[in-house]
C-alpha cells in the first residue's frame, strides 16, 4: 500500500536530521549493460521484499539504513516523494531537491531502483520472489539514474516537495506526429520507452562535445527527461551537481533562446570541453557475464574543487 503523508513527513524529518553534512564520497561509479548506473560496495546488504505498489515504510527504514552508511551525500538535503511517475516505476524511490539558478529552476531528482536484481546469485536470494513481493536477498550494489532537470513550478505540502512541474522543450513535443493527441502523447510518455536517442545525439552536437565525449552512448550528458533536457549525473554528489549546476543553467539558458545556432562562450565551451574530457571508462567484469564498465576517471568531488581552485 503507498505511502501516506504521516509516513512519508517521518521519513523526510530522518533525511533532514541524520544526513545534514554527511559528505562521505562513493567508489567508482559502474554502468551495466543496460546502461544504468550503479554504485558497487565492498559489503553486503539485504535488500528487502519490495511490494508491487511501492515501497511500504519497512522498505525505506531499511534503504535509508543502506544510504546512511554508504551514500548518505547522494540524498542530504533531498526530500522523499510521495509519488512517482510514471506508474511503471512504482518500485523506485525518487528523492528530490529544488534549486535556484539566476531566475531559473531546477529539480535535483535521485531513482533508485529497488526491484532491479542486477544479477544476484542464487546464493544470495535468501527468499524468492512471492505474489506482488521482489525477492529479498544480500546485494552489493545500488542502481539509480540522478538528474537535473529544469522546472517551471514545485508543488509543496509542509514544505516538502509533493509534485514538479518540468520545463517542458519543443524538440521533445515534436516526436508526436501532427495525427496524435494529446492524450496519445501522455500515454506514450507515461507508459512506453520513447525512444528519443537521436536528440541526445543532437545535444552533443549543440554542446560543442563532439568526438570528446568518451563514454559515448553509454551514458550521455544530456538526456531526455519529462519532456526537458536534463542533466545526467553519474556521480550525484553535492559538490558535483552545485559545480555543474552554473555551468548548466548558462548552457540551458542558451540553447532554449536559440538552440539551431547556439554558440557557447569561450569560458562555457573550455568547461565542458575539460569536464568531458574527464571521463574514462574500462571494461568490467561481471558475474553474469554481460558487459559492465567501470569509470577509473570521472567528474568527482575532486576534480571540481581542483576546478574550482584554478578559477580563484
């Protein structure tokens, strides 16, 4: 059963009390073959039974538990929300984090996703997948998507984020044919896996990163998201995303005045040139013998404050 309000404000006082000024930096980050980010740890924990509607309170004490000890940066200063779309992605949770960029707005917003096993052994299940219930069993990793994406509106209750409204950008309206409907269109979007690499090969292009970009399809910098352009972190911490977050706002900025002929200043385009630069990826292995890779050299909390440091 979904969370209500009275749980959902208990878990949101726990992530502004016991992760206030936890800046603990994880490992390397890891991509799988299905290219979704995770963070692999040296230990085990268990990973609870997960009901077919959505994590119930157990379920998130327990996440929480895991985040404290290992990622506790990854979510400090975030909010848990009560919903998440579309309703395909029931099983995740979903922590955001609002911020202010000259007169723009901008949603810091980390998925978990809790039902997806990466894997597992079947020495470490230790109880099977029952009616609506994930199996419980021992993990070493974490999988996510984190991402900032520009919005128009927060909606609040208590002062906790409830709902967002994205900055929706044309480029992504245009994918529907002129025959659609606006409801075909919703239903696409909340229900199916839009396809819209091809922008994100365009971003590239429009954000001068070319041949540079090592990761390529990997991961890209620039993804599709609610029908905006977000910026796809593969290392969520604070340090990282407020470093990046000046540098996307002058880039967003520009590319919504005029993104056919949008040029970056001389300054924009050396940043991104260095941050996309800063991306080394190698082959991993994996127990399940698909392609896993792993970043020895990233954007981390390092590399901006050595940027930050050259700039003074």
């Amino acid at each position: 059963m979904p969370l209500t309000l009275d749980e959902i404000s208990l878990i949101n006082k726990r992530l502004a009390s016991d992760f206030e000024g936890q800046l603990i930096q994880a490992g390397p980050p890891r991509v799988d073959t299905f290219r979704l980010p995770y963070a692999k740890f040296d230990g085990f924990f268990t990973m609870p039974a997960v009901p077919l509607d959505g994590p119930d309170l157990a379920v998130c004490q327990q996440i929480l538990d895991c985040l404290q000890q290992r990622l506790p940066a990854w979510v400090a200063g975030t909010n848990l929300l009560p919903e998440v779309r579309p309703v395909r992605d029931a099983r995740q949770l979903h922590f955001v984090q609002e911020y202010q960029a000259d007169e723009n707005k901008y949603l810091y917003i980390l998925r978990l996703h809790l039902d997806y096993m990466g894997g597992a052994t079947p020495g470490e299940i230790l109880q099977e997948a029952r009616q609506d219930l994930t199996p419980i069993y021992h993990s070493d990793r974490l999988y996510y998507q984190a991402r900032i994406l520009p919005i128009k509106r927060v909606e609040r209750h208590d002062g906790w984020i409830v709902d967002f409204e994205a900055d929706q950008i044309k480029e992504t309206l245009f994918e529907v044919s002129s025959n659609d409907t606006q409801r075909d269109l919703w239903s696409s979007v909340l229900f199916d896996d839009v396809d819209f690499s091809h922008l994100q090969d365009k971003f590239l292009d429009y954000f001068k990163f070319g041949s540079q970009w090592q990761p390529g399809r990997l991961f890209y910098p620039f993804v599709v998201d609610s029908l905006t352009l977000g910026l796809n972190l593969l290392d969520p911490h604070p340090i990282c995303r407020e470093s990046l977050l000046p540098n996307f706002n002058a880039a967003y900025t520009a590319f919504k005045s005029n993104p056919p002929e949008w040029n970056p200043a001389a300054a924009q385009q050396q940043f991104w040139s260095e941050y996309a630069s800063a991306f080394n990826k190698q082959l991993a292995p994996a127990r399940s013998g698909n392609p896993h890779w792993i970043f020895e050299n990233w954007p981390n909390r390092a590399w901006f404050e050595e940027q930050g440091a050259a700039s003074r």
